[in-house]
C-alpha cells in the first residue's frame, strides 16, 4: 500500500487558513447580530462575577488587612513571649485579631451609625422643604437672587434655580434613605450578598494564611507562561504595582478616616446640624486626591448655611483649616511621595478616570495611572539603553534657552 507524506509546511498553511476563514465567519456573524451577541456576552459575563464574587471580595478584603497582619505579626513576636516561643502560632493570632477588630467596627456601624445617616438624611430633607429656598415665592427668589444677580451680572429666573439645582439635590436626598429599605424589601438579594460577604471574609482568612505559597505558585505560572525575560519584567510590575497600591490606598483610607474624625472633633464647637453625616460626607470625599476636599466642602457648607448662615461660614473656614493641615502635614507623613506622580499627572487621571468611571474612577485613576506610566518609563529606558549603550552613540539633544 501506498504511503502518503504530509508536508508539514503544507499542513500549517492549510491550517492557518482554516483558522482565519473561521474567524471571518464568527466575526460576520458578531457585526451581523451585535445585539444578540453583546447580550449574550453580558450575560455571561454577569453570571461570571456572580460566581466568582466571594473570591473578589475575598481578595480585596485580604489585601487591605495584609498590611495590619504583617505589622501584627512584627509586634506580637517583639512584645509576647509566647508568640516568640511558637512562631508557626503568630500568623494566626495576628489574623483573630485583624479580624476581631474589623467584624466589631463592621457591628457598630451597622448597629449605630447607619440609622444615625438615614435619621439625620430624613431631618435634612424635612429642613430643606421649611426653608425659603424650597418655596419660590420666599424672599429668597424675589429679593436675595435678584441682589445677586445684579451684583455679578447673572441671567436666571426663579425656576431655573429650583428646577436645576433644588429639584436635583432635593431627588438625590430623598433617594438616600430608600435605598436601606429597598434592600431590606428585597431578602433575596440581601442574603446573597450577606453569603458572599461571609464567603469573601472565610477566603480572605486562608488567602492571608496562605499568601506566601499563594505568591510562589503565581510566579510559578507566570514562569511557564511568559519567557524569562518577559516574566521577569511581568514579576518586577507586578510587585511595584503592589508596594504603590497598597502604599496609596491604605494611607489614603487612613488619611480620610483621620480627617473625618477631626472634622467630627471640630463640630463639637462650631454645633452644625447633622454632625455624624457632613463627618462622614467629608472624610469619603476626601479619599479622592486633590478634588475631593472641594467636592465634600460644598455640600456640607450649604447644609450647614440652611440651618445657620454664620455657622455655614465657620465651617468652611474649619474645612479649609483641616484640609491646609492634611495637605502639609498629615498627608505627606502618612502618604508621603506613594505614587511618584506629578500634580498635572494626578489632575489628569482623576479627570480621565471619573469621566470613564465616576467616583470610582476617580480614587483608582492616580494609582493605576502612575504604575501605567512607571511601566512605559521602564520600557521605554531599557529600549534606550538596549540601542545606545551597547555600543552606539547616543544622540545629542541640545537645551533651548
């Protein structure tokens, strides 16, 4: 009988055209049915993360105790002499103790701190419809706007101001108080996401029990993935990234909680209405780099102005006060130079980021941005060093005046 040989050459070609007719085909069918295909797409990614959602919680969770559990594990082998004595026992009693702490202020603000927000929410609505900006006819609109508008030359009618400033805050407000009793309706979704909290925090307990083996079998597959060089530089991103997210996010989070508290401390004094709400208005603002104290600023100075003119401007001078000190003091010792990143480049991500991701995207921007940026810088010296000192001559650039 007759042997055949395949050239294998032949064999590639053939099958590289088969792969691309195949791709052809599949993608005339995605751009011919997007909307069924975009659906089915979202479907699946939805589905995806409802999966795997204990795992991102749990991830996330473990990497913002990993910080305390490593200094908890420095302290109790300095200061206990049984931890000293059994090593193999400091990790966990390090994480009963992250934990321990975590799950009781988690207790206390579920027990106290949210019906405060939502009392103190409700009050404030109830305040804003009694005040004279709620009723157009108040002399509010017929004397004090006319004054202003004359004074600095704006164009605006009565209506204008309600319908395009009152109305909006006056929805967004009376929509913070619903959304607990919305989900409170709605048992399903609460122990779904009660499950996957619970879930999040039992994975998170053995991600942190177990990071350094976790660590190591990454790099392991990163590895046998990539080529050496490519892992190695996969690896270095990988662990600059970490050090600048975990600098960042931590000292920002403590710098917020730190500055909430003193704006709490400082209200003691001033006696505006609503203390616990406008604190914690001003300490979750203030997470977001360089706009976020003004973001904070406005809402809260114009509640305290409804109930109390002079109070309104004390507490604006208390604000600016606060954020003077976060900004020279406080915040360079905690945060210190966390990012590398330029002012213009921090204003560049939070514009960029909340545009594409809102509020999110603007806390996320400047992090992501600088280990972005730290990535190309790094490419692009090794290709510069690659070229010009490995024999030829660099080019000179000459300075301008």
């Amino acid at each position: 009988m007759r042997n055949f040989n395949i050239d294998k050459n032949y064999m590639k070609v053939a099958l590289y055209t088969l792969f691309v007719i195949l791709a052809a085909i599949l993608f005339n069918y995605a751009v011919a049915r997007f909307d069924v295909v975009l659906a089915a797409v979202s479907a699946f990614l939805s589905k995806a993360v409802r999966i795997i959602s204990p795992f991102i919680y749990g991830f996330f969770i473990a990497y913002l105790l990993n910080p305390a559990v490593r200094a908890l594990e420095g302290l109790l082998l300095a200061k206990t002499s049984f931890f000293a004595a059994h090593k193999e026992r400091v990790r966990i009693g390090a994480l009963i103790i992250s934990f321990t702490v975590i799950l009781g202020l988690t207790a206390i603000i579920i027990s106290y701190i949210i019906p405060e927000i939502i009392e103190s929410t409700a009050a404030l609505i109830n305040g804003i419809k009694k005040s004279p900006i709620y009723n157009t006819n108040s002399d509010f609109y017929t004397k004090t706007l006319p004054q202003i508008s004359e004074t600095f030359g704006i164009t605006y009618t009565p209506k204008d101001v309600f319908e395009k400033v009152i109305n909006p805050v006056m929805q967004a407000l009376s929509n913070f108080p619903t959304i607990f009793s919305t989900v409170l309706t709605q048992a399903r979704t609460v122990l779904s996401v009660f499950f996957n909290i619970v879930m999040g925090v039992v994975i998170a307990f053995y991600m942190l029990m177990e990071k350094e083996q976790l660590g190591e079998r990454t790099r392991k597959i990163v590895m046998i993935v990539f080529k050496p060089a490519t892992a190695e530089k996969i690896l270095t991103i990988a662990r600059n990234s970490t050090k600048m997210f975990e600098k960042f996010f931590i000292g920002k989070i403590i710098d917020s909680v730190i500055i909430g508290i003193l704006f709490f401390i400082t209200c003691i004094f001033i006696k505006p209405p609503f203390v616990l709400l406008l604190s914690l208005i001003i300490g979750l603002t203030n997470i977001i780099p360089y706009f976020g104290p003004f973001i904070g600023a406005v809402p809260v100075v114009f509640i305290t102005a409804l109930d109390n003119p002079t109070k309104g401007l004390w507490i604006a001078i208390d604000i600016l006060v606060i954020q003077q000190f976060d900004g020279n003091i406080l915040g360079p010792k905690i945060l210190g130079d966390s990012t590398g990143v330029k002012p213009l480049d921090i204003i560049f991500a939070i514009v960029i980021g909340g545009a594409l991701f809102g509020p999110l995207g603007m806390f996320f921007g400047v992090p992501v941005y600088a280990v972005a940026k730290t990535a190309v810088a790094t490419a692009l010296d090794r290709r510069y060093e690659k070229k010009y000192l490995s024999g030829a001559s660099a080019p000179q650039i000459s300075k301008g005046d």
